[in-house]
C-alpha cells in the first residue's frame, strides 16, 4: 500500500486488529493451565507500536490487566530499547511496579518482526496459581515475603527459551505444572498474534503500523475529549470507609472536569497497611481510567489515547501509592473498590448515570491443603490449591436492578464448581443467591451468593481470605439502603475471619454468604409487581416486601392496590418522623 491507507483500509485494518487480539487472548484462554485463564478469563491481550503505545486490547480479560499493561511495556522498552529487540526474543516480568500490580501476574512480552524490521509488540498478562513464598495470602508484610520476584528479563533469545528461568520457576511454586504451563501459554498467545498480524500487513501491503498507530491513537484521544468536554466542568470529592485489614480503610477522591480531561487525586487517602492489601499506582490508574471511561464513553476504543485523557496521583506511601517494597499481594481488595469511589464523585456532576456501590472486590475462595497449613500433623503429599472465582452482587442502576453474582468492576468470570470439584477433593455442597441481601431501593441492588464448601475425604483444609463488605456493606444512592454484609462461617456455627489463612477442621465445613450490592432510589418507589416477582422468585422474603417495599399481596400473590397504598402512606410517614423528630 503505497501513502496513507483510505478511510475504508483504515477501517479494515482496525477491525482486522481488533480480530487479531481478541484471537491473541483466546489462544492464552485455550491454552493455560490454571482455572483464573481458562475458566475465569483472568487475563488481558494487547497490540503496541514500537514506540510502546497499546493500540488495541482484547475484549477477554480485566480492566486491571488491561490498563496497567498499556503502560508495562513503556517499562520493557526503557530496560530493552527496540534497537537490542532480535527477532525470537521474548520478555517476561512480575514486577508489581513495572508489570500489573502483583507477583502472581506474569506479563510476556514478544517483539514483532517484517522483513528484519521492528514493526509491533504483543503483551499479555495472567495471574498464575502459585508463585511460591506465602503464596495467594494478605498476610505478607514486605513483597520478599510474596514469592518468587521476576525482573524485566529474558524469557527467549533469538528462539532459545531461557532454561534457568524456568527451573526457577519450577523449584519457588507448588503447583509447577500449572504456572509453567501458563508460560507456553502466554508464549505462545503472543506468537499467534504476530503471525495474524504480519499476515494482514503482508495482505495490505504495510511495511510499518505508523500510519494506522497515529491514526488510531489521535482519534480515540479526540473522541474521549469531546466526550469529557461535554461534561460539567468542575470538581467534586467523595470518600468511604472500607474492612481493610488491622484497621479500617479510608478512600477519598476529588475528581476535576478540565476542558478534555479528567484529572482525579487521592490525597486524604488512608496510608499503608502492614499487610498486602497496598495498592501500587498502577493498579490504581488502571481502575480510575476504566471507571471513568465505562461512565462517560464506553464506545471509545480503549487504547493509549484514551488512558491519557485520565491522570491520576495518589501521595506515595498511600495505600493507593504503595512504593517498594510493600507487599501488595492483594491489591484488588482496594483496587477493584476505586470506581465506587469515583462513581462517588460523578454521581454529583451527573446525578441518574452510575451505579450504587456493589461488592466490587473478588469473593475469591483461594483455597489449598498442604503440610503445615491445617494444623500439626497432615500429609506432605496430598497437597492442592485452586483458586476459585466468585462474586457478590453489583450495586442497582438508575433504572435497572443490579447483577446478581456478578464481578464489577473485574469482569471475571465464575469458576464452575464442576471444574474445582474435578481437580481437588473439594465438594461445593450448596451454591444459591442469597435470598435478601441485594440492597432495597426503587432498583434493587444484585444479589449475593452463598456457598457451602467442605471436603469429600473429610480431612481440613484452609482458605486464604482476602474479603471486603464485611463490616462496611456496599451503600446505596439516591435513597437506596445498603445492600447485605458478607459473612463467614464453619458448619457447624463458628465465626469466620475475613482476612488472613483460616482453617477448617477435619469434618466441618465452609460457608460463605457473598455480600449484596446497594439499592437505587428510595424502596418505596419501587414497582409493586417487580417486588411480587422477587417475591415469587425467592429473591427476597415476605417481611421484607412488606415492611420495607410497602407491598401487601393478595390471596392470588399479586399487589392489594388499596392495601399496598395504605402500607406505603403509613412508612413514608415513620420514615420521615425517624428522619427529622424535631
């Protein structure tokens, strides 16, 4: 192709490149070894320039990965520049500060060649089972206790894999099989998309991705700036109070509107945890740009140009601005709750737009057996772990219910209980909503999950908690009430802590009932028929449609006009007295 590509070869290339990635990710998907890839969809699958700008991301994976690899691979190129880039070569990093957050991430990168020339790079990024040290635990207090630190490295030369990593790799974790196996995985996801994508330059004739790079970027840049510009120019500042770990967690933002873009800090934000639920910055701007994209122009492409239109800071040494070498193993736990604060904020410049909170942070059962994990005694060769994916209920829309058992702002898929039953001795005894715990409100907020988790041998096991909504559950808005605190138990009645490795003894059991997201509107606005059919359905008790929705159903289980009318006028009533008894 000779010149600038036409608007309509422009358009083919970026559908083709879109085409590309989203085979990319679901090579990694079909691949990989560990439950989070190929059940869960923990991943993220991009296309860069040689100048490290993300040009298009895969559909399949996080905002997590996604958004803070798009800035990894500027790192890879600063310690790698292009010029020392061979054809063969492979990068590889967990670095939580270069990478996306956290050890158990691997990001791969591998450099793409036309005619011995430098034309893209493919990234991809997946959390791996097991990374040695204290392993899936909040208890770390330094990230050497978190297991095994790859820097930006070597993973291929020139076609040679690098073996010495990879016994590394394979003496630091226990479960070798399944985190090498993620490897080739991700090796082999880039290598299909730099096939795929020197096929179409071949067909289209392009010797570099130039022209097409700087298109893509400056017109997802544009758009995102006219979208921010025809917002509400201002600033506005929210703040709530998380579980946290040793002691309750304070998130506060203030987010400024200016011209064409968003600029959001953090300061006023609690410091950092002695424990691994510190969030590194770029796990933070990761979650701050995709709130804010998902909220005002989520049919921009996600890309370089619209990352930039965002700039986050947080004070360093914050529990958003985690520096080295805090451990920061479970960073989502404060992660994942950044867009209900910023939703926080732009619930006052666009009031009916965002969500009530929701559970936000992953129900993740990471559970494991193993030689002195369960108490003295144990066998040193019937060891397991899995992760298992799950989630509470999402926060209610202004005009739609919340999702019931429904990851946001993750995305994640749940892990099917089939598959966690296939490969350990765990037995999933009950999986259900749990009935009552979506917050009440004109929009119900989405429901919560409970799950009863034991072993079909009999013997204990552990569960490394990481929990969030246990004291503090997710709050409603507009007049929406809070939805339901997540609770842990044994079977047999004893409490269970939310955070830090717990153990079930020998013949009891898990149970774990997943919080509710918060509740839209006030509940007395609430559609009678809808509150008959959550009624019907199970989705919440008889008490709770009376006393707090003001319905009263009839003989057939359809609204009393009359008597409904009557329930509410008199509710309205105690609730405003309550309100104001002055």
């Amino acid at each position: 192709m000779s010149g600038a590509p036409s608007e309509i070869a422009l358009q083919i290339i970026w559908n083709r490149l879109i085409a590309v990635v989203e085979e990319q990710a679901q090579t990694l998907v079909r691949t990989a070894f560990s439950t989070s890839a190929r059940e869960a969809g923990d991943i993220s699958a991009g296309v860069f320039d040689p100048e490290g700008r993300m040009l298009a991301q895969a559909v399949t994976g996080t905002p997590g990965h996604v958004n803070s690899m798009a800035r990894s691979v500027g790192h890879f190129l600063q310690a790698f520049p292009p010029a020392s880039l061979r054809e063969g070569d492979i990068l590889i990093t967990n670095d939580p500060w270069k990478g996306t957050g956290h050890l158990f991430d691997l990001t791969v990168v591998t450099p793409v060649f036309l005619a011995g020339r430098l034309v893209a790079l493919f990234a991809s990024t997946t959390h791996v089972v097991d990374i040695g040290g204290l392993g899936a635990s909040a208890e770390g207090r330094q990230i050497y206790h978190e297991g095994l630190y790859i820097p930006l490295m070597h993973l291929a030369r020139q076609g040679e894999l690098n073996e010495d990593l990879l016994a590394l790799v394979r003496a630091n974790v226990r479960e070798p099989v399944q985190v090498l196996g993620d490897i080739h995985a991700l090796i082999a996801c880039n290598r299909k998309g730099a096939e795929r994508l020197v096929a179409m330059m071949r067909e289209f004739g392009l010797t570099d991705l130039s022209q097409p790079a700087e298109a893509i970027i400056a017109r997802s840049r544009r758009a995102m700036g006219e979208a921010i510009a025809r917002l509400p120019q201002g600033s506005w500042s929210a703040s709530m109070t998380i579980d946290g770990f040793e002691a309750p967690v304070t998130l506060a933002a203030r987010l400024t509107i200016a011209g064409d873009r968003v600029l959001v800090d953090y300061a006023g934000t609690s410091g950092l945890s002695r424990y691994a639920i510190n969030c590194p910055l770029c796990y933070t701007e990761a979650y701050t740009c995709f709130a804010i994209k998902a909220a005002i122009a989520p049919w921009i492409p996600n890309n370089t140009g619209t990352l930039d239109a965002v700039v986050v800071t947080a004070p360093e040494n914050s529990i958003v601005n985690a520096p080295h070498p805090a451990a920061v193993f479970a960073r989502s736990v404060i992660g994942h709750m950044l867009p209900d604060l910023i939703y926080g904020c732009l619930d006052q410049a666009l009031p009916e737009t965002v969500p009530a909170e929701g559970t936000s942070s992953l129900w993740n059962l990471t559970l494991l057996a193993g030689h002195g994990l369960t108490g003295s005694g144990g066998s040193a060769t019937r060891a397991f772990t899995v992760t298992t994916f799950h989630s509470g209920g999402a926060g209610a829309r202004p005009r739609q219910d919340g999702l019931s058992a429904t990851p946001f702002p993750s995305g994640v898929r749940n892990v099917p209980v089939e598959i966690t039953e296939a490969i350990t001795p765990l037995v999933i005894w009950r999986k259900e909503l749990r009935c009552g715990s979506g917050g009440p409100g004109r929009q119900r907020g989405g429901l919560g999950q409970r799950m009863v988790v034991g072993r079909r041998d009999g013997e204990a096991f552990a569960l490394q908690a990481r929990f969030e909504r246990v004291r503090f559950p997710a709050r409603g808005r507009a007049g929406g009430w809070p939805g339901a605190a997540g609770r842990l138990s044994l079977a047999s009645g004893a409490p269970v802590a939310a955070k830090g490795l717990q153990v079930i003894p020998a013949g009891d059991r898990l149970v774990v009932e997943m919080p509710g997201g918060g509740g839209y509107g006030d509940p007395l606005d609430r559609d009678p028929a809808l509150v008959a059919r959550d009624l019907r359905y199970g989705l919440i008790e008889e008490a709770e449609a009376r006393e707090v929705y003001g319905v009263i159903l009839g003989p057939d289980g359809e609204p009393d006009g009359p008597a409904t009318d009557r329930q509410r006028a008199a509710l309205r009533t105690a609730r405003a007295s309550a309100a104001d008894p002055g």
